[in-house]
C-alpha cells in the first residue's frame, strides 16, 4: 500500500514496478500460509512461480487496461483471500476468534469498494482508513493470542503424555501445570485437579536429601537456576504404590516475569533392575546358581578381614568330581550338567551361613568356610 501510494503522488514507474511486486508477494505468502496450516506445503519453485504470475497478471490489468481495473482486482483478490482464512480458522482449525477478525477484515476491504474511484487512493476517505487500521490491528492480536495459545498447547499435548512425571509449581508450591504421570503418583484422576493447590510431597528419603530439595525450591523462588539440579531420592506415590528409586531433575524458568519451578521425576526401578540383574549374571555361574570365579575371589579379602577381626580362622575346600569328561561322553552334556546341579545343592545344603560356595572350574568348586576354631572344626 506504501509504494501505491507513493507511485500516485509521484507517478514513478519505479514506484509502481515495486508495488506490483510486494503485491504479488503478499498475495502469494497468504495463500500458501493458509494451505500450510492444512498440511500442503509448497516448493520454492512452486512460490516463486506463483508470484510471477500474480505479478503478470496485476500488471497486465493494472497497466495494460486502466488502473482502477487494477485495483478492482487486486482488493478483490484481497477480499477472497481473507473469506477463506477466515472459514479455515473457524472450521478446520476451530479458532474461532481469529476467524471472525478474518471475516471482519474481509468485510472492511468490501466496504473499500463502496467509496467508489477514490478507494485504494491517496483520496479514499478516512473514516474507511481508520477502520481499515482498527480491524488490522485486532487481527493482528488475534493472531498472536492464536500463536500464543497454540504454542502453550502444543507445550502441554507434549509434556502431558511423557513417561516421566512433570509438575510446574509457583513460589508457595501451587501447582501451574502437571503431566498424567505426575497426577497418577499424586493419587489423582485428572492433572486438572492439581492445579491450583499445593503439590503432595512425594519425594523421601533422610533430612539430608529432603533439605537439599527444599532449599533448591527456595532458590529457583528466588533467582532462576543457572542449571538443572538432579538429585537420585526415593518417590512414595499417593496412590499406595510401593517407593521406588527415581531420578528428580529441579529447574526453573520465567513466566510473564514470574518464576516457576519445574520438577520432573523419571523412574528408575527398570534401570536398577536391570543393574541388578547384570551384576547377578557378571558375578554368578549360570548352570549352578552359584557366585563364579571373580565373586568368590572379591570376597575373599572380607572373609580373611572378618577372621582376624573376630580372631578366628577359615579354610578353602576345593572339591571336584572325578571322571567328569567320561560322565560327558557316556551320558551326554544334560546328564553332566544335571551332576553339576545336584553336587552344587548337596554342598550348598553342608555350608555355614558365614560360608562362601563358588564354582571356580568346570568340575571344580570351592567351599570357603568361615569363624573356624581349628583344623578340627572343618570336619565336625
């Protein structure tokens, strides 16, 4: 509209070209911003193609046949294009609001056309120039309380569904935001229920660890945290669920000058299971059940520490079974490793509660026995 405006006061076919051009570009823009907003996006080429023909088309109008012509069909253009970004916003996107300010804008450029020659002119009146400025700049809000409001839900459609438990809270604890997860550990149905009130406390553990979370809430209340804090605590859910180990990250961030404290919680009871459950086969023999070569050999300093501690002695049994190669060939491996199994229970049936019993070899174990008052004691 600038450069119009300027090209008829001036009468600059420079002017002109460069109002025909950001003609065409602003056309264009909003045609292919209104079909991304349904999911069909265009190539560059495509856009670039589309510009040019728009741009052909104004000028050959405008210029080859007369200038009201031209303006005719450019603010007719305009006003289709804001019908169909108004119908889009209230129906496919249900954003009512700004499809209305669409249709209003729609309406203020139909009404241009009841001024006659004078529209889109240096001369048109300014009653229609002050509603023409009054209705963008109510779109123009619209607009961005659309993107504000798709943003903030788009935030919360992807932290509502997250794995881990996500609670936002104020200063005094209220609750501003929580995920699912973070309503199911509080013992509630709904994450809307929460919000407002204070916070359960979930996170146990000694005075120590609660101390530190709470000076941690004292402090993103009062300065944000330059970086996330991550404490390993103990989470008892309200629901009456068993603790369990979890991994709770403290953060904080601004909202509209406000500091908010943001905690999310992830479960970590697969991943101590799993540790578990590693360990177990690093230190364990398989077929027996037995603790292996490197177990036995790990604890073997803490048995020799806990006889002269309680000044007593132990003694180391090996024991293998004869002929074991030749139970293989004859029987089968089954039968040798069903052996194995039986010999491991008979010697684990004999041993001391204090005692170790390992499976160092193929065929060979070791009994460690332990608070040992002699030679004698081994055999009574």
């Amino acid at each position: 509209a600038f450069f119009g405006y300027r090209y008829q006061a001036t009468e600059s076919k420079m002017l002109a070209s460069v109002a025909v051009v950001m003609t065409a570009v602003f056309l264009v823009a909003m045609y292919e911003a209104n079909r991304s907003l349904v999911g069909r996006r265009a190539s560059l080429r495509t856009i670039a193609f589309e510009v040019l023909a728009v741009m052909f088309l104004v000028a050959a109008v405008g210029f080859g046949g007369n200038e009201l012509s031209g303006r005719i069909l450019v603010q007719s253009l305009i006003i289709m294009l804001y019908l169909g970004s108004g119908w889009l916003f209230l129906g496919d996107l249900k954003l009512p609001l700004v499809g209305t300010a669409f249709l209003l804008k729609s309406g203020t450029a139909l009404l241009a056309l009841a001024d006659g020659a004078n529209f889109s002119t240096i001369h048109q009146s300014a009653v229609y120039s002050e509603i023409n400025w009054v209705t963008s700049v109510i779109l123009a809000m619209c607009l961005v309380f659309a993107a504000v409001a798709q943003s903030r839900k788009r935030y919360e459609r992807a932290m509502r569904y997250l794995p881990d438990a996500v609670v936002v809270q104020q200063e005094d604890g209220a609750v501003v935001f929580c995920n699912q997860a973070f309503a199911a550990l509080a013992g509630v149905r709904r994450p809307q229920d929460l919000f407002g009130q204070a916070a359960p406390s979930l996170v146990e553990g000694d005075v120590a660890t609660r101390q530190v979370g709470a000076q941690i809430k004292d402090l993103a209340g009062s300065a944000l945290l330059r970086e996330p804090m991550v404490l390993e605590q103990r989470v008892s859910p309200a629901d009456g669920r068993s603790p369990f180990p979890a991994e709770v990250t403290y953060s904080s961030f601004l909202e509209f000058g406000r500091p908010l404290l943001l905690l999310q919680i992830r479960d970590l009871s697969e991943r101590a299971a799993a540790e578990q459950e590693r360990l177990r086969l690093v230190s364990t023999d398989r077929l027996t059940g037995l603790a292996n070569r490197q177990n036995l050999e790990l604890q073997l300093d803490s048995v020799l520490w806990d006889s002269l501690r309680r000044n007593c002695q132990c003694a180391v049994l090996l024991v293998d079974i004869d002929r074991f190669a030749k139970i293989n060939d004859a029987l089968g491996y089954a039968r040798g490793d069903e052996l194995l199994r039986e010999t491991a229970c008979l010697l684990a049936g004999k041993k001391g509660e204090r005692d170790l019993l390992a499976r160092v070899g193929a065929d060979e174990f070791a009994l460690v026995m332990t608070g040992l008052c002699g030679r004698e004691s081994i055999f009574s």
